[in-house]
C-alpha cells in the first residue's frame, strides 16, 4: 500500500525548543487523521512540516510516496491546506478570492471561474459570491477559506484547527461539508482542540504533548482503552467516598472540589455511589474522547 503520509521520527526545532520530538505515524488513503494536543503540543509544527511551510530538523517524511525535501513542488500541487490564520485578500469579492488563488496551479481563467462557482455553491456562499470577504461573517469566512483550499482538487486536505472560533451552527456546517469529502475519498489531516469535532470526522487520531506521540488509534478504542465505558462525576464529595473509591481501587481523579471515578460498572457502581455516599451531585455519564484527552494531558492551562 502506498501511504497518503509516511512520518518517520519527525523532528522540529527552533533554537533551544524542540516543538516535535520523534513522530511516527502513517495515513492512508481516503482516511480523516487527527492530531490532537494541548497548547505547544507540536501540531501545527508536525502539519506544517508536512505540506512545506517549516523544514525538518530531522526524520524522514513522505507524501503521496514522494520524499518531501527533494519533491516538494510535485506534492505542494497534490495538497490544500486550510489554515489557522484568515489570509483571504480583503479587496477582492467572494468569487475573485478563489479565481486569483487557482492561479497558482496554472488552472485556465474559465476553468478556474467555474471552479470557484461549483466550490461555492457546496460551502453554500453562492448567494455571496460578490460580497466583499469583510463583509463576512466568521462562519462564512471559514468556509471560503476551505472552499480555497479545494480549488485543486486535492487528494489530501490540511486542516488546521479549521473551526477555532465558530459559533455551534458554522461549525456543524463545516462539518458536514469535511463529511462529505472524506465519503467521496479525499484524505484529510485534521488538528482540532474539539473532542467532539475529532470523535467525529477522525477514523484514527493521534494524541501528542511537549512534541511526543502520547496514544494513537480509532476514538472509540482509545476511549474504552484509556477511561472504559462510562464516567462517575462527584461535586464535593466526603472523606469516606475517597476511602471508598480507594479501597475498591477504582482508577479515578482527585481535583479536590470533584472526583471523577472511571470503569466498567456503570450503573451498578454509580447506584452504590450515588445512594450510599452522595444523594446529591453525583451524575453518570458516557465515557468521551475528552475524558482521554484530559487524563493523559493533564488539567493545568497552556498559554
């Protein structure tokens, strides 16, 4: 099989800081791949990395089977990356932001104008399409922003946090959008801070933290691997429900003002709980991505 993405101990580093510090992964074909982390985690210096922007300080990376230090150009026209940052042109409407960009892949004017037109009406902008982008709503900036990235018709999709920001409508937008892509086989690279966007779109993900790989696999397995099935929250629990949970050696968090108690028991255990040792505050739910995220990265802020 050739790979989309081939990643061998990837290393990234500025100065004294190492961002990325031996990542290995691969993607394949028609597959949504995340790549999720706290703050300075190392993502957007893994995916830059991979469509060109930041060279390697070390490792072996490959796209499309192509080695990225000596074949850049062939991969940078297979590729659309939708970044972090709005670097649509303030001066130019809708339609004309997508028509100047197909420009650098030598696409024919009327080729590219029917591009933009057809991109437009699937991010359903078409009703906009001579606006000018500052007349845009944020939702509909990102979107056009996505719509950018497939004037190619790539075959694989950079995704950088392409919902940061969005109200819950624009981003369930974008959503279905990225849905219908990956069901047509486009290959797609996503970051995200959502656990919800990542259980989502992603057949497999990755975790990283200070540069390192943490876990890697499908959502659900990670999720019954790492936490199980469901999830016991206690707001302001008593000495005897910590005394409790520990002779059990019921793998749980401590955070002083709750506890959070995970495993296999579900309502047999939460029942227990719940009658014997917090009548009130006390709540079962199902076991998330994020519950694995926050377990293996930790509670603390990142600036």
């Amino acid at each position: 099989m050739q790979y989309i993405i081939e990643a061998e101990n990837l290393r990234k580093r500025f100065g004294d800081v190492v961002a990325v510090d031996g990542v290995s992964f691969r993607v394949v074909p028609g597959e949504c791949f995340g790549i999720l982390g706290p703050n300075g985690a190392g993502k957007t210096s893994t995916i830059r990395m991979i469509y060109g922007f930041s060279p390697m300080t070390g490792g072996h990376l490959k796209v499309f089977g192509l080695d990225i230090q000596g074949e850049l150009r062939a991969i940078k026209s297979r590729i659309g990356v939708c970044q972090q940052e709005n670097t649509l042109d303030p001066d130019l409407t809708v339609q004309q932001n997508l028509e100047v960009f197909a420009r650098y892949f030598d696409i024919p004017k009327n080729e590219a104008r029917e591009k933009a037109r057809e991109l437009l009406q699937f991010i359903a902008l078409d009703h906009r399409k001579n606006a000018k982008v500052t007349e845009l709503s944020g939702g509909m900036m990102r979107r056009l922003v996505l719509a950018r990235s497939l004037i190619n018709d790539p075959e694989l999709l950079i995704l950088d946090e392409p919902t940061t920001g969005l109200d819950p409508q624009s981003r369930h937008q974008v959503w279905e959008r990225l849905e219908e892509l990956r069901s047509k086989g486009l290959s797609i690279l996503l970051t995200t801070h959502y656990m919800d966007e990542a259980s989502r779109l992603c057949d497999r993900l990755i975790i990283m933290d200070h540069g390192r790989i943490l876990v890697q696999g499908k959502p659900l397995e990670l999720i019954r691997e790492h936490v199980g099935y469901d999830v016991i929250e206690v707001a302001g629990p008593n000495s005897k429900l910590r005394a409790y949970v520990q002779s059990r050696g019921l793998e749980h968090e401590d955070l002083g003002h709750r506890l959070i108690v995970y495993g296999q028991e579900g309502d047999t255990l939460f029942r227990t709980l719940s009658n014997q040792y917090c009548r009130e505050g006390c709540t079962l739910r199902m076991a998330t991505l994020e519950d694995v995220f926050l377990k293996l990265t930790g509670r603390e802020l990142r600036e």
